[in-house]
C-alpha cells in the first residue's frame, strides 16, 4: 500500500509540474507579438530518488525563466539610435532641400539670372528708359528672393526647435513610465512577465530620441542613463532633461547679434548639448546648430545666405557709386541692407529708398570713358573676369549652387546611411528573436510533447487510483 501511495503523490506532483509547463507554453503564445516580451521557460526539477531512504523520485517545477538575452536587448537599442539618427537627418534634410532650386527656374537662381540679364540689355541701350526700369525691377526681384529664402530656412529653423522641445517632452514622459515600472518592480513585482515586457518595449521606443544606456540592478530595477552619463531614471526617481535657446558667453560671440543655439540641460543645469549626438535628438540639435546656422549664422559666423546678399550688394554698389549717371552726377547705391547684424544682412536686402531708374549710372568715367562702361562692368558679374567680382574663387550663382549642393550630398548620405540602419535593425531584432523571442513551431511542439505526458501520468494515476481501491477492497475486514 505505501508504494501504491508514494506511486500516487509522485505521479500527482507530475501532473501539476506538466500543468505549470503547459500554462507557461499557453503565455508564450498568447504573447508572442507583445511588443518586449521575452520567452518564458518553466523549468522542471527532478526530486530525489531512494528507495531505502524512502524517497520516490518523481519531477517538481522550479522557478520560471525568461529567455531575454541582455545582449540581443542592446545590439536593438543601439541600432535603434542609430536609425532614429538617420531618419531625422533625412527628414530634416529632405525639408531643407525644397528651400534650394538649382534648377534655375526659381528662387535666387532665376532673380539673379534675371537681373544679370537686364544688366546686359541695359549695356546695350544705357539711356533707354525701359531697360532701367526693367533693372530696377529685377533688382528688388533679387532682394525679394533672398528675404523669401532666409524667410523659409528660419521657418525650418523653428520647427526644428518646437521638434527639438517636444523630443526632450518624449523623453521625460518615457522615462517617467520607467520610473513607475521600478516602482512597481520593487514593490514584488520582480520577474513578471509583462510588466517585463512593458520595461523593455519602452526601453526600445527611448532609444530612437537618445543614446541610452541601461544598467539592470540586484533589486530588478533599471537605472538608465543618456549619452552613458546623465541620468534619466534612477530606481524610483526620474531626472529631467530641458531645453533653451542660448547664445554661449564663452568663447565671447563674434556676432552678438546671430541667432541662439539650441541647448539641452541635465536636471541639474549641467549643459550636456555636446555630449547629445544619436538619436533623433542628437540629429535635431545638429541640423539646427550646425547646418541651419552655416546658412542662417548664429553667435560666430555671418551664414553664407547672409555673406552671398552683402557681397553681391556691395559689388553691385561698388561698381554703380564708381561710375556717372547720365548727367554726371556721381551713380549711387543700388541696394541696402541692415550693417548693423552680419546675420541680418539677407532678411533685410532691399532696393535703396528713393532709388529711381534714372539714378543708375551707366557712365564708366574711366580712363577709358565708356558711355556703358558700368553697365558692362555689371554685366559681367554673371561671369566674372576678375576675383573682385567672385566670392570665394566661385561666380555668386555658382556660390549659390555649391549651397544647394551642400544640401544634397548631406540628404544622400543620410538617405544611405538609413538604408544601412534599417538593415542592421533587422539583423539585431533577427538576433533578439532568435534568442528571446517565441517560435510557434517550438512552442506547439512543446504543448503536444507536455499534454502527452500529462495525458499518460493522468491515465497512470488513475490505473493507481484503481488498483489501491482493489487493494482496499481484498484486505480483509
């Protein structure tokens, strides 16, 4: 009778361990597309054997596994930055581009085209009317198309800077959820399957804004970091982050008047904006205060937008105060623009007030007098024939062109290296799915080769059930 009954309990503690598997089997399946779920794996203990000792053998459940590998977790959030990094640059950039016609259709191109062209047929008829008229025209034409230029990279400057805002928002919202989870993690929930998950999917959708680093802790908590050394969550404490225009104090601005960077502040105040590079942060901050600037200017330089206006309007001014209006009175300026902000320059471009047709001065009083003289000299600026009438060893259309083409070689960089992110993506949550994930195949497997086994120790426990009544049954009373 004790064998019967020790044969009874072994075979119920196997019935109970094969039910814990299958229970373990049924989550994994129900969870497979939760986003950062890891498999579970119920693991199986053999109790020990001695028939002499008493000891009938037999298989418990143990403690409940999770399949997660800490390194698959990593290679995703790292690539995850990455792509978050690359998809903001071409974002940013694809933006930025519309700004910039090459084509000549458009824009400063064709204003300056237009203006270059009636240069010329002023050079042939310098005392016709309407080919001063016609110059004039063109001339505010110019100045138009470079305020409406610097007004559209300004545009795409504060929609970066309300991005920039609303990632440092997602940030702190995100790590305040992780806050909450350590919460609930030290207070025992320490191994829950879901609440596991919930850490990581959110862990994975962080990694896009920022260069994160998570460092797992003995009590189950995450502490995370940004850029390796700022803290964001700390167990049940969150530190913010902030963002704000600055013109930087040191080194002393070179132009005071230019426009502020974007910065990015620990909560403790500590200025961390150099050490913010990946993500879509890191890509906001150096669109922003690095390519719109080259444009626009900031504190330390004028932009080139800026630099191309004043040369041009100075050269132009140059070549008209040096020669004679018709009548000889000395020529005068042609545009103006504020002297006072170098990164003003392009935004305030304008025909000078009280500028007529009949002030431009065609006369080249030499020697050689040239009764077109001027108006040939300016003219030529559409090709130069010397470096006064260049900026930069380059024609000012050609200047503008290598601004374009600045913006296209960086978008066709970003646009390959996001085709070379979206691959490694795929290849670190491959890994990740391979070591963490749940298969079907092996979770159905699973569930047949358990429920066979529960199904045997089922029919066995009730053979035993049936022979210890019949046991019962012929001892005598």
């Amino acid at each position: 009778m004790g064998d019967l009954f020790s044969s009874m309990l072994t075979t119920s503690g196997a019935l109970q361990a094969y039910g814990r598997v299958l229970q373990v089997v049924q989550n994994n399946v129900a969870n497979s597309s939760t986003p950062g779920y890891a498999k579970q794996e119920q693991v199986l203990e053999a109790m020990p054997f001695d028939t002499t000792g008493g000891l009938s053998g037999g298989v418990q459940a143990g403690a409940i596994q999770s399949a997660r590998s800490d390194y698959a977790d990593q290679a995703v959030r790292r690539e995850t930055t990455l792509l978050g990094q690359a998809q903001q640059d071409v974002n940013s950039l694809s933006s930025l581009q519309t700004y910039f016609d090459i084509s000549g259709d458009t824009g400063i191109p064709k204003a300056l085209n237009d203006l270059f062209s009636s240069f010329s047929d002023w050079a042939q008829t310098p005392d016709d009317a309407v080919a001063r008229e016609t110059v004039l025209q063109h001339a505010a034409d110019v100045a138009t198309a470079f305020q409406q230029s610097v007004a559209n990279v300004a545009g795409a400057a504060q929609d970066t800077e309300t991005q920039i805002t609303k990632t440092v928002a997602d940030i702190n919202e995100l790590a305040g959820n992780l806050r909450d989870y350590n919460v609930e993690v030290l207070s025992g929930r320490k191994g829950d399957a879901g609440l596991d998950a919930q850490i990581h999917s959110t862990l994975e959708e962080l990694s896009q804004y920022g260069d994160i680093t998570v460092l797992p802790q003995n009590d189950g908590a995450m502490t995370v970091l940004l850029n390796g050394q700022t803290p964001l969550v700390v167990a049940d404490h969150q530190y913010e982050i902030s963002t704000a225009p600055v013109v930087p104090d040191n080194p002393p601005p070179t132009n005071p008047g230019g426009r502020a960077a974007m910065h990015i502040f620990a909560s403790d105040g500590t200025d961390i904006t150099s050490a913010t590079t990946g993500g879509q942060l890191g890509s906001l901050l150096d669109f922003h205060n690095r390519i719109l600037a080259s444009y626009l200017g900031d504190a330390y330089q004028e932009g080139d937008l800026n630099q191309l206006a004043q040369q041009f309007a100075d050269r132009v001014n140059q070549l008209l105060t040096a020669g004679d209006i018709s009548d000889g009175s000395p020529g005068v300026p042609l545009f103006s623009y504020d002297t006072t902000n170098p990164s003003n320059v392009a935004a305030s471009l304008s025909v000078a007030t009280g500028m007529t047709a009949d002030q431009l001065a065609a006369i080249d009083p030499g020697p050689p007098y040239a009764a077109n003289g001027t108006a040939l000299a300016l003219s030529n600026l559409e090709k130069p024939q010397s470096a006064a009438d260049e900026i930069d060893g380059q024609s000012y259309s050609e200047f503008y062109g290598s601004l374009a083409s600045r913006v296209g070689d960086n978008l066709s960089q970003a646009s390959n290296q996001l085709q070379v992110q979206q691959s490694a993506v795929a290849q670190a949550k491959n890994l990740q799915q391979q070591m963490s994930g749940v298969s079907l195949d092996e979770e159905a497997s699973l569930m047949l080769q358990f429920q066979r086994s529960y199904e045997a120790n089922a029919r066995l426990l009730t053979v035993i059930d049936q022979l210890t009544e019949d046991t019962i049954n012929i001892l005598p009373t």
